[in-house]
C-alpha cells in the first residue's frame, strides 16, 4: 500500500499543474484574488478505494438523502468572520498571522497529509467521511499518527455537530484506538449525533476499513454551541 501511495504521489508531482477543477471558489483574500478550491474533490492523489467511495455516495447525494460537504482551505463565509468578531478578542488577533490561517486538515500538498470527503444526511443526523491519511501523517513507522486520526475524528464529529448546532466548539473527545491504520490506507469515519442537550451536542464516531471487517477506532464527543453572550477569550 505504502508504495502505491509513493507512486501516486510521483504521479500527482508530474500532474502539478494546478487545474482549476470543479468547485473553485472565487474570493479577494488579503488584497489579491485567491481561487480556493475545494478540497473534497478528487485528485490525482486519491487511491482507487477513495474514489470508490466516492463515487458510490455522490449516486446517493443524485438520490437526495446526502449531501457532499465542500471543503476549502480557509473559511471566508461571512459568519466566520462575524465568529471572529463576535467572540473573539481583538487584541489576541494577530492580523498579519490570520493572512496565513489555513484549515489545519487541508494544510498539506495534495496526497501528503489528510484527505478527505465529508457527505452529510440531516435526516439520520449522521456525517460519514472517506478519509486517506498520507505520509507525512506517520506515527510509528507504517501507520498513521494518533493525533492525526484525533484530528479527522475532530473534524467528523464536529461538523455532525455544528449541522445540528451552529458555531460549535470541541468540550470533550475520548478516542480508543482499537488497531493501528495503515499509512495510506482509507478508512471510513461514520458520525453519529447521539442527543442534545441545551447547549450539548453529544456526538460519537466509528472508524471502520473500507471492507467494514475492521474497527480501527471508536470516539464519544461533546460540542457546545457557543453562547452568543460570551466571549471565548
Ligand atoms: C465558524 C463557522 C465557519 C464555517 C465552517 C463550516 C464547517 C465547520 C465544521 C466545524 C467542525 C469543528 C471541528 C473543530 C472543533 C475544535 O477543534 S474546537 C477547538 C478545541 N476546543 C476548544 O478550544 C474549546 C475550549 N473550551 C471552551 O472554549 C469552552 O469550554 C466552551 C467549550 C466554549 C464551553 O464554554 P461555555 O460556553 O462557557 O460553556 P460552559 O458554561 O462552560 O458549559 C456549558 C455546559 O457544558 C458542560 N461542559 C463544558 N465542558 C465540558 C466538558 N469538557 N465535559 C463535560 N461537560 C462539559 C458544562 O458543565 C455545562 O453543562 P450544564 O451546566 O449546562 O449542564
């Protein structure tokens, strides 16, 4: 798996041409015009599983019960900015810093860190994602970093729980890791919004091999939705 991995990334090198693929998103971002594409498209860096799984749930979104979440380097929808204005101190904003704020998980170059596609069912309140774990995310060698696989837990539960609750923040993430991912393997993180309360959004996850045979890791998590009148700082 690790060499096709290599080999691909060898691929995507040759490949750089930097297309302007489906689902650019125009924006100004710091005074020059910066085309963010969205991220949870396939590239040249997917392995075949990935676009398996990806092709088998773009039928469903055609059927209506999921949705494909767009996924893009830097936030620049209107409420995040309002989020940054609303509950966030000023002064602990470091201008010339936030110019260079980037998605942690779509921080790395095609192929090498996470990637990822995220499809939504609002109605089952679940967020399943096919995720791709590259070679710069190694923890021992051959596998996959628990902090990355924290991450991409993060980032599955979280948006389960801000579809249900807004502008959300991590309270409470308790992972076992079950069996070590494989490098460059793909996996498949089902979340599961499991009940609210006021504020809380109590969220758990699997994270299951494409064949489903193995149970990689389970995670229980708590959100909450942030107080419209409260400062995070
Ligand atoms: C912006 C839009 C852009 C668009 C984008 C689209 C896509 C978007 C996807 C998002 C995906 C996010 C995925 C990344 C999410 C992170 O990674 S966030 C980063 C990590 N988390 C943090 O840094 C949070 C740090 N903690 C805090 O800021 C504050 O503790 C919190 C979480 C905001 C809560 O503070 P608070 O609002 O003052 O609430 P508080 O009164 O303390 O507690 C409320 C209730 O929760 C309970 N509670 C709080 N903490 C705990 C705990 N750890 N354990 C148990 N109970 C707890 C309290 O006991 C209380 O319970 P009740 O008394 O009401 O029964």
């Amino acid at each position: 798996m690790l060499r096709s991995c290599a080999a691909r990334l060898r691929t995507l090198g040759a490949s750089r041409g930097g297309a302007r693929g489906p689902g650019a998103a125009r924006r100004s971002f710091a005074s020059e015009e910066v085309v963010d594409k969205d991220c949870a498209l396939p590239n040249p860096s997917w392995s075949k599983d990935l676009r398996l799984l990806f092709d088998q749930f773009m039928k469903k979104c055609e059927e209506g019960s999921w949705k494909r979440l767009p996924s893009y380097k830097r936030s620049s929808t209107q409420n995040f900015k309002d989020f940054r204005t609303h509950y966030v101190d000023p002064k602990l904003l470091k201008e010339e810093q936030m110019s260079e704020a980037q998605l942690f998980t779509r921080s790395f170059e095609d192929g090498l860190g996470f990637e990822y596609v995220m499809f939504c069912n609002d109605a089952e309140k679940r967020v399943v994602c096919f995720f791709q774990g590259g070679p710069r995310l190694q923890g021992v060698p051959g596998f996959t970093h628990g902090g990355a696989i924290a991450s991409i837990i993060d980032a599955t539960v979280g948006t389960c729980a801000f579809r249900a609750g807004g502008v959300v923040m991590t309270a409470n993430l308790n992972i076992n890791y079950k069996r070590p991912i494989p490098l460059c393997s793909v996996v498949v993180i089902d979340g599961q919004l499991d009940r609210v309360e006021g504020r809380k959004f109590f969220v758990s996850c699997s994270v299951r091999s494409v064949s489903e045979e193995t149970l990689y890791s389970e995670a229980t998590s708590l959100f909450i939705a942030l107080d419209p009148n409260k400062k995070l700082t």
